[in-house]
C-alpha cells in the first residue's frame, strides 16, 4: 500500500469516553477504519501485558466477561444499528438495535443478529500486545449494500490487573457508547462498494 492508500485510513487512538476527564489511558489502543469492495474492516493494536476473558462462548455479555474490542456502525439515514463485540479468544457478540433511545427495553436475547463477521486475533505475550480485526461485509447490514456513510464507535474494554478500564474512539456525553449521533462519520467511496 502506498502512502496515499495509509493516509485515506489514518490511525487512531482510543481515549477516555467520558468528555472533560482528564484520565490518562493505561494501555493504549490504535485502530484504523478502512472499507474495500464492502469489507468494513476494523484494525486495532492494543497494548495488554495480562490478556483476560471469561467468555466460553459466542453472544454472552463480553463486556462484563474481560478484555473485549468493540464496533458500532449506524447505516446513514437509518435509526438502527450494529454491536459487535470481539473477546481475544475469538468469541463475539453480535447484536442489531433499533434505535439508541429504546434498545434497553428489549431483551438482550431479542438482539442477537447473525452477521457474518469475520474475526481474527494475534496474541504476542512477549511484547504485551493484542492484534484484532473485526470485517463487516456491509451488504449483510439493512441498508449496507447502498451506503455512502456509516456513523462509528469504537470501544474497548480492558481488565489489566482486574481494574476495568474503558476507552473509546470519541468522547461520549457521560460515557455512554450509545449516543448515535456522537459517532463518527465515515465516508465510503462509490468505488470502495464495487463487487458486493
């Protein structure tokens, strides 16, 4: 890839999510956000010198179960959107919510969605890293295979030293991920869509 080609998906940093706390992060993320004929494809490194989950299997409560990265997206023009969450022993959670005001309403089984992801991670223990990659094929998202934007998050959850430390790509208002219209926009070129 050409300089161009990094510079059209910059890196970026997760910082603390809630607006104005002025906390330092313990464990760094960087991700890049980049979108080829459909492929939204999410790259993070994050620093974790003690990785740690619970998770046994697909769709429970990752969040609440150890370290865990996760991916919002909002289809441009739509009111629902799309949790996916990745557990560093590849376990996910897949979730489809109306909207942002509502969703809480609805039992947590009643969200699930079966999105094809995929889903890769690369534990280096000696460097005190994680490499996860979460691929979206939009045209499995209502309304995906038309988009020319999306709305983002992404966030992490880390349990180094089981202190839970949260970071997002944005500072949410109170620290909410939900809040849609927080999120990032991003574009998705017509030629970046081609092959669906």
């Amino acid at each position: 890839m050409n300089n161009a080609g990094r510079n059209k998906w910059p890196l970026r940093e997760l910082t603390y999510p809630a607006a104005g706390c002025p906390t330092e992060i313990r464990n760094r993320t960087f991700y890049r956000l980049s979108c080829v004929r459909g492929q939204l494809r999410l790259s993070a490194l994050m620093q974790n010198r003690a990785v740690t989950t619970s998770a046994t299997e697909d769709n429970q409560r990752l969040w609440e179960l150890g370290d865990v990265l996760e991916f919002f997206i909002r289809i441009a023009g739509h009111d629902d959107y799309y949790e996916f969450q990745l557990a560093p022993n590849g376990r996910t959670l897949k979730l489809h919510m109306p909207n942002d005001k509502t969703f809480r309403s609805i039992p947590f089984e009643k969200r699930f969605c079966d999105v094809p992801l995929h889903v890769r991670n690369v534990i280096s223990a000696r460097r005190a890293l994680v490499y996860s990659e979460i691929v979206v094929p939009l045209a499995e998202l209502e309304g995906g295979a038309d988009a020319e934007k999306i709305r983002y998050l992404v966030g992490r959850y880390d349990y180094t030293d089981c202190v839970r430390e949260i970071s997002a790509s944005d500072p949410m208002p109170k620290g909410e991920f939900h809040n849609t219209a927080s999120w990032t926009e991003f574009e998705i070129k017509p030629r970046e869509k081609l092959n669906l």
